[in-house]
C-alpha cells in the first residue's frame, strides 16, 4: 500500500486463526492503522489479496462486514444522539432487530453500571463513558473478528481490567481480535500472538515468549525498543527534563 510516492505496507503476509488475540503493534506511522483499515474495507486501492472468512474483500458483496466489529482510535460519535439510540441505530446496521438491540444494548449498559444514562444526550458522557458505548457498540452485534485500535483509551483501572477479562473469554468462544495498542504492558499480557510492524515490514511475529527468547529481552516494551532501534528514551527524558529544569535550551 502506497500513498504517493510513500510506500506504507510492504509485503505484509498474515494467516489469522480463530481463537487469537494478535497484539499489533510498531512505532507511530509504521502501518498499522492502514493494515486494520484496508482489511475492513475502509481503504483500497492496494496491491495483493486480503482475505476474511474466506472470502477476497475486493471482489465480495461485503456481507463479510457484518460478522466484524471495530473500536477506532479516534471514533466519530453522534453527540446528538442518546446511548439508546445510538446503539440501536448501530445494531440495526449491523442486521438486528430494533427490538433486539435496543434490549441487548440496555443489558451491556447495565454490565457497565451505566443503565441510569442510557437515555442521555452522549455529549454529555466523559471520555471513558464515550469508550464504553464504543466498545459495546463494536460488540452488540456479535462479531466473530474484532479490530481494536488503542480501546482502554480513557478507562479507569477498574473499566480496564473487565474488558481485558472480557477480550479473553470471547477469545474462548472462538472470537478473533486484532489489538493495536502503544501499551506494551497490556498487549504483552492478553496477547497469545504479537506481530510487530516497523517501517510497513513485519518485523517479529511469535508469541510473547518466542520473541522474549530470540531477542533476549524481559519484556515486550524491551523487545519493541530493541527491533526499532529505538535506545535514546532514557537521554531524551534527560534533555527534556533538563531544559525544564534549567530553562535554557542551550545550557
């Protein structure tokens, strides 16, 4: 995949099996937005074939879509609109029944303790609260392929470790998920398999232990910083924290 004379996705060669959870991970701008994007159908144009649930996404009637939920990492979200309303509105497009979602809708609410702003206006709703309809609605209407890009964003501690509890009894029942996320301890602890991008290539692929013991390192954010060659944070938070400190940039 290029845009313009930038290559963004080179060769990126994937078999995905149900029952896993894949942490995608790789620096800002390494691909990994524009992979989840071009496999749900949002971008095109691209070289090679992707295909999902046997099916070649560019050639099907997109029926595919309806089996697939995705939380993005900047989500449009209608203000406007009551929780109610805007998850039945997201179940009917996904095929439901507007009974059926509204129903199914009000228990997710519920599971989150938020049944008493079910029929309040989302602009009022916190970051997290918008995060928790985002994430019901991506799996009101029971996917069996999730794309995630960054879903804890903005959840309190207690919010985060139901959905890591809840990502890992759907991948029990066979569900797929593709987690993208900057936090390396999360992905490091709910992921059965890790794909690292770097530069739109595949840079390391295996479970957490399989790389721990090709790189030689303890953790994921250890192996991440090594196959980036990323080892100047430590003298970048120095600098930073001097200027700060000293006020002059030039001392």
């Amino acid at each position: 995949m290029s845009y313009g004379s930038k290559n963004v996705l080179n060769e990126i060669n994937l078999d995905v099996y149900p029952g896993q959870i894949i942490g995608y991970i790789g620096p800002n701008g390494a691909g990994k937005s524009t992979t989840l994007k071009i496999m749900l159908g949002l971008v095109e144009e691209y070289s090679g074939m992707v295909e999902i649930f046997g099916e070649d996404i560019a050639t099907s009637d997109y029926s595919y879509k309806r089996k697939i939920g995705y939380v993005p990492e900047n989500a449009e979200i209608y203000d406007n609109l009551t929780a109610n309303e805007y998850l039945t509105f997201i179940g009917e497009l996904y095929g439901m029944e507007q009974n059926e979602a509204a129903n199914k809708a009000e228990s997710l609410m519920q599971q989150f303790g938020m049944e008493d702003v079910l029929h309040t206006r989302i602009s009022s709703f916190s970051k997290g609260m918008r995060q928790k309809v985002l994430i019901i609605s991506s799996l009101l209407h029971n996917p069996d392929l999730i794309f995630l890009d960054e879903p804890l964003s903005g959840l309190d501690a207690n919010s985060v470790m139901i959905i890591k509890d809840i990502l890992e009894q759907l991948v029990a029942h066979g569900k797929t998920i593709f987690y993208s996320s900057h936090i390396m301890d999360v992905v490091e602890k709910i992921s059965n398999r890790i794909v690292l991008l770097v530069d739109g290539k595949i840079a390391a692929d295996g479970t957490f232990e399989e790389l721990q013991e090709q790189n030689k390192q303890g953790s994921l954010e250890g192996i991440f910083n090594q196959l980036t060659g990323f080892d100047e944070h430590k003298h970048t938070a120095e600098e930073f924290v001097r200027i700060v400190t000293n006020g002059d940039a030039n001392d």
